[in-house]
C-alpha cells in the first residue's frame, strides 16, 4: 500500500504544480498585480518552501485515501477530493478573505482552485490507490 500512495503522492504533487501554474500566473496574474504590495517581489518568495509545503499535502491526501478511505473506488476518492476541496477551499480562499484586504475575485478564484485541485487528486487517488 505504501508503495501505491507514494506514487499517488508524485503523480498529486505534478498535478497540483502544474494547475497551480496556470491559477496563479495565468488566472490570478492581474489580481497579483493589483495588489502586489501584499506579497514578497518574486525574487524574495521562498519557492523551495512552497515545494516541499506542496509535497507534504501531496503526501497527506494521498495517505488519508490509502489507509483511512473505504471502499477504495473513483466514486469514494471524487467524495473524499470533493469533501477536501471543500473544506480547505474555504479556509484558504474565504477564510483570507475575511482577514486580507483581497478582492473578491481572488478568494473566489482559491476556493474554486482548491475544490479543483482536490478533486483532481482524488481521481489520481483513486486510480493509483487500490486494495491488494
């Protein structure tokens, strides 16, 4: 099992790089723009950090599917993508929302982001993850 949700992990960790790409420097570019005094100048963000954040969550999706999530299927990894989603997109696109001076626009633009990025894993999740 450890072997299948280690591969889970890598195939999440792209993923999620990738959509991560084309939601923060092709969506949300112009809404950075607007706003970039709230964020560190691109040669000051700590890119490393975020990779390592970013395969740790890979890592934690990954294994909550393959050890606590049963009947391992599609159907129950898009519920568990589809619930994580959820719940992490509205702490992180709303939750921000409530404290930082965002437009509305971004926060909606996380929360939906996050639900898809969830979901995505999910199927990867429930591809890669499998009983036996």
């Amino acid at each position: 099992m450890l072997k299948r949700i280690l591969s889970a992990t890598v195939a999440i960790f792209v993923a999620w790089q990738v959509l991560d790409l084309v939601i923060h420097t092709v969506i949300l570019r112009p809404a950075y723009e607007a706003t970039a005094s709230m964020w560190r100048p691109m040669g000051e963000m700590k890119m490393g950090l975020m990779w390592i954040i970013g395969a740790i969550a890979a890592f934690c999706f990954a294994a909550i599917y393959g050890w606590l999530v049963r009947p391992k299927s599609l159907n129950a990894a898009l519920k568990y993508g589809l619930l994580f989603g959820i719940g992490a997109g509205v702490s992180m696109g709303y939750g921000s929302y409530s404290v930082m001076p965002i437009p509305y626009l971004m926060a909606f633009t996380w929360f939906a982001g996050t639900v898809i990025e969830a979901l995505v894993a999910g199927v990867l999740a429930g591809l890669i993850v499998r009983e036996g």
